[in-house]
C-alpha cells in the first residue's frame, strides 16, 4: 500500500481479480481562469516541487528577453522549451536545431542523458547501434532554451544550471514574478534535470498556468500548433482531435 498522510485524500484505487491490490492517496485542486476554487480534496496548501509542470513559465524569457526573436526560433522550438518530450527523432532535431542556431552542440547540456522515453526511438538507437546522448534527455528542450537566453543576453552558458549563474536567477525572478512565490537559497530544491527551484502551494501555480494559452505573443499558441513536440501519446491526440502526429 502506499504511504500517505492523514492530510490525504483516497484519490485512486488498484485492483485485481475483484480486490484492492493498492491504493493510492494525494490532494486536487482545480482553478477557474479568474483564480477561484471550484474544487479541492486533500491538503492543497502543502508546497509541492511542480518539476516540469513550470516548464512553459521558464520559457517566458526566451521572449521577454528577445532570444526567440534573435535566433528566429521556430514555433516548434518554443513547444518544445515548454514540455518533457520523448527522445523521438522530431524530439532530437528540434533540440539539436536551437543548439546549432547559436553555434553550440549538445556537449553544452547539462541535464544528463538517458535513452528515450520512447521505446520504439530506444530499440531504434539500438539497432543502429548508436548511444543515446543528452539530446534524448526529455529535457533537452527546456536547457537548449536556457543556452539560447545565455547566448543570446551575452552570458557564458558554461554551469549555467548551477543557482548563481545568471540564467538560473533569471528563471527564479521570473518565477517569483509570475506566481507570487519567492525562490531563494532557503527554499530551493533540485530535479532531475537538474533545474534549481522552490515548492508551490497549488493554488498560485494553477492560477497562473491557464493564462499562458491566452496571451498571444507567449507560448501557449505555439504549443497547441505543435502538440507533438511534448510528451504525449500519439494515440491520447489522436483522440482528442488533434490528428496524425
């Protein structure tokens, strides 16, 4: 069974063969666009570390900050800065792409490697015998992003995810900016990535991400035009209309 807090809410159970094989606990909110509460379970009001969730946040400054513009980013470069990405090949060259536009190569990435979340791009690098390299990384959207900001506003983007490089606090300001949340040394954490950053409460991060679709010159049109750049199923879109990916 899985652990959980009184705090908790019974969110899902498992079952097999007629019994509960697990159960497993959490809290929900959900948000109407003007902010407001329409429903919540569970403790909401305990930070949790949103990780990728803020991805489309960290890619304001792509365009608040004129990279976008400077190494004419195509639409499919900003989806891809705002969303996990499965190591498909698109996934690759799109990565690769906004790497090449400001004279670096993946050696420049600092979230690690790992082979493609997608199994088929997996069994293909396999087969052709090649290794999987940070590009495959299903981040490698969101750091190609932090290299084009580096270049672009005149920084080193060596140890650019260490907290003091510059392109670090600037995604702290813009986080802090954005949802009202402070980001500083005492209460920051780590992902996997690595992306140094600090919990939320739910309610200001679900407040500020519906806004993104509605701002025309940010990101959220561009991700709607070019879906497959995240990571999702291709069967899940196809379902939900978007088509062939």
């Amino acid at each position: 069974m899985t652990a959980h807090t009184q705090s908790d809410t019974l969110l899902a159970e498992v079952t097999r063969g007629g019994r509960v094989e697990s159960r497993h606990y959490g809290a929900a909110v959900v948000m109407d666009a003007s902010g407001k509460t329409v429903f919540a379970t569970g403790d909401v009001e305990t930070p949790v570390y949103p990780r990728s969730t803020v991805k489309a946040l960290l890619a304001l400054p792509l365009l608040t900050e004129g990279a976008a513009d400077k190494y004419a980013l195509p639409p499919e470069a900003l989806a891809l800065a705002c969303a996990s990405h499965q190591g498909e090949p698109a996934h690759v060259a799109v990565a690769a792409d906004m790497l090449a536009r400001t004279g670096w190569d993946y050696g420049v990435l600092e979230c690690g490697t790992h082979w493609p979340l997608d199994a088929r791009a997996t069994r293909a690098l396999a087969a052709a015998g090649q290794e999987a390299c940070a590009l495959h990384n299903c981040c490698s959207g969101k750091h190609a992003g932090f290299i084009c900001l580096a270049c672009a506003t005149g920084q080193d983007p060596a140890h650019y995810s260490r907290p003091e490089h510059p392109i670090m606090q600037t995604m702290a300001r813009t986080l802090t900016d954005v949802t009202g949340v402070p980001h500083t040394d005492a209460n920051r954490g780590t992902d996997a990535a690595p992306f140094p950053h600090g919990p939320f409460r739910f309610p200001p991060l679900l407040w500020v991400l519906p806004v993104l679709p509605r701002a025309p010159a940010e990101c959220g049109p561009r991700c709607r035009r070019h879906p497959s750049a995240g990571r999702h199923d291709r069967r899940a879109l196809h379902d939900c209309g978007h088509g062939p990916v």
